[in-house]
C-alpha cells in the first residue's frame, strides 16, 4: 500500500552526549515481515535518556523512542496479522533472531542477537516508523493514543516485574514515575497495599503516590511503616538495593526494573539473609505485550500524560531528567 508523503520529520540523536535536532528523511519502505506506521505518540521513557547519554549500547545516529501508538499504513510482504488502519503498538524489543536457546525457549527477552527499538533500529520520535510485525501488538479500542503511549514501556516492563515480584499483599515501588504510577493503579486495583518510595524531598511525587491510592508515601531514604512482601526499583540508583532489602520481610524478593543502574554498594549478607532475593528485568517478552494490553488489565489504570509536540523532544527530556514529569511525558507529530 502506498502512503501520502514521500519525507518524514525524526528527531535524532547523532552520538551519546548529543541534543537531538530535528532531520526530513524519505519515508521509508517496510521491508519483508514490517510494517510501516504513521507514528500517533509515542512515550518519553527513561531508557530514553540511557541511549542519549551513551549508557547503554546504540547505534548512532539513531531516533529514540520505543513507546510508540501508530497506525499501519504499508505492509512488508508476508505480513498478514496486520491490515492498513489498524492502530499498533511498537515496544523496546523490536527484532529477536528466533534461532537461539533463549527464542527457541519462549524467552525471546534474553534473546543472544536482539535488536532494541530507538537504541540499535530507529524508534518512533518521528512521524513515521518501520517495525517488525512479529513484535508489534493491537492497541484496545478503549485506550487513547496519548493514555497508551506509556503502556508500551512503563507499562509492559511494570507489568513483568510485577509478576516477578510474586503474589504478597505488601509491594514497595521505588521511584514513582510513569512505571510506578502506572503498575500502583493496578495493584492497588487488585487490592494490594501500595508503598511509594521517591527522591528525598519530592513531596509532589508522594502526594500524587497517595491520590492513586497508595497506602504509604515517603522518601527512599527510609523505611516503610511496616515490612514488605516485595519492591521494585524503578529508579536508576544501585543505592537503593540494600535499602529495599531492609524494606522487605522473610522470604521477599527485589526486583531491579530498570535496564541501567549505578552500581550496587556492599552490603551485610545478614541483609540478604531470610532467603530474600534480588532479580532482574530484562526486557519483555511477546506474551508480557498480549497479556498485558488487555481490557481487564491494561483497562484498570489511566496513563497521565504530560503531552509534548516532536519538535520539543529536548525539553521533554530534559524535565525528564530533573524529575519535572507527573506520570509520563507522550510526544505529538
């Protein structure tokens, strides 16, 4: 199917260190197994600011950006779970090689020979975007644009370590951005206790934990009034490992959420001790996207969006950055 423009606009970020400026590409062709879409959103996340700071691998110059809603407008040949209208939605795991032990298992997030959505294949701050169809899902008709921009990182990666974190009653969330407000909704949906931990200080952070029914808000700093069946860091700061080990009870676990985090520091063994655990997330997988993006699950929560047009991509980071966004940042073509 042809598409109207033959140029698009993209953001881009030529090497680590780099603001991103602004460039008029030719739209480009899907080739076989992609599809290409008129990007509708597309959600400012905090590995966003890994990839323009050089602190996780990419492939430079690149167009970040890997929370994209858009709408197929050309399929590559052999793409047949798709037709031209339909709105997708493109996460962080854009390719996987199907071929090695981890694909071969169901385990495609640890895939050896991956490729990353607006880290190593362009992502979706830009009018267009090419993806492949495997790893594309159908955004609910019930879901907005904007709402479901988050949903596709913060969303998907929130829903992975909350299963991972286990069935207890209690959850700590350390570091309440678009994650963390998104997955408290859900928890607190199913009726769980909620405990938001946030920078020292961002008493905004905790009032905005408590209106989404949060049972406790505090600085990360301390403790929380009673012991947790499990936490998940959000926030990038190895720090806060031994801090949530303390936060949880016997047997808890936590779980590391974030794709880059500063060192973890020394810590007693007594504090690991009680067979607590700690674990990782790593990316996600096909199932964690249909599973997840579903009336009964995704439905439960409302994304807010700070909404920002393309053009403002470096301001959008940049409050990213100093902690200035309530919920998520979405940008607009």
């Amino acid at each position: 199917m042809a598409h109207d423009s033959p140029h698009m606009t993209a953001m881009v970020c030529a090497a680590p260190g780099e603001p991103l400026h602004c460039e008029t590409r030719p739209v480009p062709e899907p080739g076989p197994g992609e599809v290409l879409v008129e990007v509708l959103a597309c959600g400012v996340c905090r590995t966003d600011l890994h990839v323009v700071d050089g602190e996780i691998p990419a492939l430079y110059p690149i167009v970040p950006g890997h929370e994209i809603v858009g709408r197929v407008i050309a399929l590559g040949e052999g793409v047949t779970d798709f037709v031209p209208g339909m709105r997708v939605g493109i996460p962080w795991l854009g390719h996987a090689c199907g071929t090695c032990d981890y694909c071969r298992s169901g385990r495609e997030n640890l895939c050896d020979h991956p490729e990353f959505t607006g880290a190593t294949r362009d992502g979706g701050y830009a009018t267009h975007a090419v993806a492949d169809a495997h790893f594309c899902f159908p955004i609910p008709e019930g879901l907005g644009d904007l709402e479901a921009a988050p949903l596709l990182c913060a969303g998907l990666i929130g829903w992975r370590a909350y299963r991972m974190a286990g069935p207890g009653k209690r959850i700590g969330l350390y570091g309440f951005g678009a994650a963390a407000h998104i997955l408290a909704q859900l928890a607190v949906a199913q009726g769980r206790e909620v405990y938001a931990f946030t920078s020292p200080g961002d008493t905004a952070a905790q009032e905005f934990a408590r209106r989404l029914g949060c049972t406790w808000a505090g600085e990360s700093t301390g403790q929380p009034p009673q012991l947790l069946d499990a936490a998940i860091l959000f926030a990038p700061v190895g720090s806060l490992v031994p801090a949530a080990l303390k936060a949880v009870r016997k047997g808890g676990r936590v779980v590391c959420a974030g794709i880059h985090m500063s060192d973890i520091p020394q810590f007693p063994y007594a504090d690991l001790w009680g067979e607590r655990e700690i674990v990782s997330v790593a990316n996600l997988t096909r199932e964690d996207g249909t599973s997840f993006l579903r009336p009964d699950i995704a439905g439960k929560v409302t994304s807010h969006v700070v909404p920002f047009p393309l053009a403002q991509a470096n301001e959008a980071l940049a409050r990213l950055r100093e902690g200035k966004i309530e919920g998520a940042a979405v940008l607009v073509p």
